[in-house]
C-alpha cells in the first residue's frame, strides 16, 4: 500500500495562495481580453454587469480557489492523526510502562 505524502501546515498554505494568485493573473489577463472586446464591438461604456463580474473574477473567485485548495490540501495530504501515546523523538518508540528514563528500543534520553 503506498503512503500519502504528508505536508506541513505552511506548505500547504503557500501552494494554496499560489493557487489563487496563479488563478487571480488568469482571470485578470481574461477579463481584460473580454473588456477590449467588448469596447471594441460595443463602443459603449461598459454596464453594471460587467463591472460586478470583474469584480467577482478578480477578487473573490481567487480567495474562494485558494481556500478550495487548502481544504483539498489538508484532506489529501495533511498531517496524521495523533495518538495519545508518548513517544521516543529518535524512534517513536511507545515509551508507556517504561521504569527507567531511558528508550528500552534505541536507548536515548527521555
């Protein structure tokens, strides 16, 4: 069975910010396409629908793709439940009944 990868909170908060900046170019570079577009064939002032949907794709759409993203990111490939059990840091070693403060498997301090 192969093992999910694991990421640290902070590296799936950055790949989700670059998600949405990446996303937020897109939509930028779109919308201004559309909005020559539509000044080149139309020659009116563009209406209000047009300027909530810019508005829309370029600033919320971006926020809602990045916490899209972290979400997924967390559930995928976020960190393992922990155990209440109390472990040695150099092997994880359940040290639970142990009588001296030393790890009966790999032998460091506790």
């Amino acid at each position: 069975m192969m093992r999910r990868p694991r990421l640290h909170w902070f590296w799936r908060a950055a790949i989700a910010v670059l998600a949405g900046v990446v996303y937020g170019a897109f939509a930028r570079y779109h919308f201004q396409m559309c909005k020559m577009i539509h000044d080149a064939l139309a020659g009116l002032p563009i209406d209000l629908r047009t300027t909530m949907a810019h508005v829309f794709g370029e600033k919320l759409w971006p926020c809602v793709i990045s916490v899209a993203s972290y979400g997924l990111l967390t559930r995928y490939a976020g960190s393992l439940p922990r155990d209440r059990e109390t472990r040695c840091r150099e092997c994880g070693y359940i040290l639970r009944g142990i009588t001296e403060p030393r790890c009966p498997e790999c032998g460091e301090r506790v």
